[in-house]
C-alpha cells in the first residue's frame, strides 16, 4: 500500500481514538500521537511512513534477533499456515511443529532441561513456571513450598503472576492488588556511591537469609534473569549465580532462570547462564525464540522434575492456552533456529560485542558523565552520572537519560533508557545479525547525542 502523509495524519488520529498502547503514556499518545509509524524493516533497519530509516538499536523490543525482513520466516510461516494453520494440543492432540520444536529445544537447551511448555509469549512462560513448580511441590506433597523469591529490578512479564513476579514498583504501582507469596531479594546493583564487587555479592547472601528467615520448607523456588534487561542491564559478579545455585541446592529451592531475553544469543552464547556454566532446573524463554515473527515462548523443565510430574500428577494438568504450540509458531521458530545456527549468529554476536564493548568504552573516556559501561555480547548500557568516580546521579528531575534517547532519535537511532530509582540508564541491544560498521554509526550517533546533552548540563 502506498503511503502517503495524510494516510499517516488519519492513522495517528485512529490511533488516539481507538489504539490503547502497552507501556506507553495515555496522555503523551493524546497529545503527540504516534509519531513514529513503521512500515517496512530490514536488518537492523526500520522504515516509517515518511520513507525515514532507523536504527532498531533495541532489536524492537529485545527480540527480533535475526534482524528485520527475513522472508525464509515468512515463507515457513505461509506454508505452515495452508498446510496446518491450527490444531489443538490439549488432551490427546500433537503435531509435527509443536514436537519437533521441543525436541530441538532439548538439544539446545543446558543440562537435563528436556521437556517444554509452550505459550504465547514470556509472561505466559513465567505464570507458567510458577504455576508448574507450585504444582510440582503440591503433587509431592509439600503444598506449603509455595513462595517465589524474585529480585528487585526484576522483570518477567505484566500478567497478574508476572506482574507479581517482577520487581519494579512502578508495575505494581499502576494496578491495586497482587497475587500473593512473592518475596523481592536484592539484586546484586548498587544505584549510588562506591562499592565493591564483594558489595555487590551480598545480594547472594540476602537469597539465603530470606530462605532461612521464611522457613526453606515454605520456598518453591528463586526466579531470575542471568542478566537483568528491563531492570538496567545488570550483570552480575562472577561468583553470583555458582552461589545461588549452591543457595538453592542446599534448601530445595527450584531455581527458574528467566531467559526470555538472553536466550537465543542475545548475550554471544545460546542461554546466558551458560557465561556461568550454572543449570537451571526450570527455564523460561520467549522473545528470540521466533525472533519476534510471531508470538511464542516456553517453560522448560528438566527431567527429574518431569519424571516426578509423569509419577505424581494425577489426572488433567489444568494448565494451558489456546495456543500451546501454536502449528505456526512453533514451524517459524524451527526456523529462525535454523538461520541463527546456520548464519553463526551466535559467534556474531560474541564478536560485535566486543566492538559494542570498544564502543561503549570510547564513550566513556570521551564524555565525562559516562561511566558504569558493561555489556554481555549484544546487550549492554552506559549511565549517565553526575560524578562517576563518586557513582554520584543527576538530580532525577533533569531527565538526562530520556534527553540521550531523544537525542538518539533525532540522529535515527532508537535505544532505550531505564531511570528507575533515579538510574540514567542507556540500554543498547541490536539484532545479532548486526556488522561492524553499523556498530560504529550506532556509536557515533551516541558520541554525538552525549555531546548535545553533556552541553545542556555544565
Ligand atoms: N521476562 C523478561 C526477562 C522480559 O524481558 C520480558 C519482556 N520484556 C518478559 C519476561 C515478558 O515477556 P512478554 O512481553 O513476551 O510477555
């Protein structure tokens, strides 16, 4: 279809009327409208209604891994579709896409974690681990082993379960009631002042103390993300999960790591645990799954924990969506695997990490308000700091990061800032398919929209 500017003045004008959008302001969508309407995407590449391109430094929302405009994805997903567009998996019913998926995320995935769930997405995927570990425990019989320990900062969803998982006030805050036996432990991040990395490693100990203090037997399992995303991409120390899982062992906690965004080489290895060689007994995973063509995700549990379910679970599990293994998805995710394996994209992303790393370091000793620099393959952040070598903040009400990001967008770039509790926080995730000179325009154009906010600011 031909676009044409007064064809986007109508669009905007039904999108205020009639669009309610997720995670944005429902006043700023009345004031401004959508300004940005995309049409077209291509590699890292997005293209809105006025033919501008733009830098999807954010692989949209952390998933389109493959990169935009993968016409193998739309092909397997049109031949899916005429061959079998639709057919149930509950009770009794398989298919061919939904198998042999679940076979290959067996091969894929650490350890023993051999059988999957399927579900449309990550929310679904951790209400899902949640409500399968709780199950797990009560069919065992220790229906009192019912609380999830997650972390401060953590994200894993917006239904009501993930909701309650994460540990962002400001999504518990914009609703009234949460669903209940869900305990925050610190993470292992440290917003202002010095510390150390052994600081940062108490946030381990408090796993311990929150188990011990609530009485282990009450404790189904501890949830986290091997590096938090939505939270400010944090890394943790080098100890950090070897002790959780150590924690976990010793009280019978089932560990749930959160993949949905590190998985599927987002961080340079194919689950981001494995930078710490530690096995989840549970795992969460959406987003890169199908690279964002269409919507998946999955729980994968490992074999003791099926083993103990295939003895133990008697009856219907009264668990599970319309589009479990949805014939579609599940053909499109077969396949995005396959190009992500086939095109090396994984190795990719090791090797434009370290570039990003160079990168973002470059940034770091030009401008004198960046520092806290980190990234894990294609998912890194700088911060914007008042003092870096006091780990001081700028005063929250000077917006400094919301000012980098628009100045990002200005120069065609769209990357994203994370200010909870006062953080000036630049998240940077581009598709793993990125090269090395678009990395550079990526750094470039931060060098550039830093120099015009740094001057706003002294
Ligand atoms: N877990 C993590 C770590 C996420 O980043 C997200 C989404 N950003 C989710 C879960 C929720 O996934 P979805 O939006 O697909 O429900």
């Amino acid at each position: 279809m031909e676009q044409t500017l007064s064809n986007k003045a109508e669009l905007i004008e039904l999108d205020k009327k009639h669009f309610l959008h997720p995670t944005s302001s429902i006043q700023a969508q009345q004031k401004t409208g959508a300004p940005l309407v995309f049409t077209e995407g291509n590699g890292i590449y997005l293209k809105d209604m006025e033919g501008d391109m733009y830098i999807d430094g954010m692989s949209s929302l952390w998933n389109v891994n493959i990169g935009h405009g993968r016409k193998e994805l739309a092909e397997v997903a049109a031949e899916q579709m005429n061959k079998l567009a639709f057919s149930s998996t509950f009770s009794g019913f398989s298919h061919e896409p939904a198998i042999r998926l679940a076979k290959k995320l067996a091969d894929l995935a650490p350890g023993n974690l051999n059988v999957s769930f399927f579900t449309s997405g990550g929310s679904e995927a951790n209400d899902s681990a949640i409500k399968l570990v709780r199950h797990y425990w009560k069919v065992k019989g220790f229906p009192e082993r019912k609380k999830v320990i997650t972390r401060k900062r953590g994200y894993h969803g917006v239904s009501m379960g993930s909701t309650s998982a994460t540990g962002i006030p400001e999504f518990h805050a914009m609703t009234t009631s949460l669903a209940p036996d869900f305990l925050y432990a610190p993470t292992p991040y440290i917003v202002e002042g010095e510390f150390t990395e052994e600081d940062l490693m108490k946030a381990a100990q408090e796993v311990r103390k929150m188990i011990e203090s609530e009485g282990p037997e009450t404790i189904a399992a501890f949830m986290a993300e091997p590096i938090q995303g939505a939270g400010g991409i944090i890394v943790p120390p080098e100890k950090y999960f070897e002790e959780i899982r150590n924690i976990c062992d010793e009280y019978g906690v089932l560990f749930i790591a959160d993949e949905v965004i590190t998985g599927f080489g987002r961080t340079g290895k194919m689950f981001g645990l494995e930078h710490w060689d530690v096995v989840p007994d549970v795992m969460t995973i959406a987003k890169g799954i199908s690279s964002g063509y269409v919507p998946l995700g999955a729980v994968m549990i490992n074999d003791e924990i099926h083993r103990e379910l295939i003895k133990y679970s008697k009856g219907t599990l009264f668990h599970g969506f319309t589009y479990s293994g949805h014939p579609v998805g599940c053909a499109v995710a077969l396949k995005n695997i396959e190009l992500i394996e086939e095109e090396r994209l994984i190795e990719n992303a090791a090797e434009m990490g370290q570039e990003l790393e160079k990168g973002l370091k470059y940034l770091e000793e030009k401008h004198w308000s960046v520092g806290r620099v980190r990234n894990v393959g294609l998912l890194g952040a700088f911060e914007l700091l008042a003092d870096r070598d006091k780990n001081t903040r700028f005063d929250a009400t000077q917006g400094v990061a919301g000012k980098v990001v628009q100045e990002c967008l200005k120069r065609n770039l769209i990357v994203r800032s994370v200010t909870y509790e006062g953080t000036d926080i630049i998240a940077i995730a581009p598709p793993l398919s990125i090269t090395k000179e678009e990395i550079k325009d990526i750094i470039s154009i931060f060098d550039d929209a830093v120099s015009a906010v740094e001057t706003t600011l002294k």
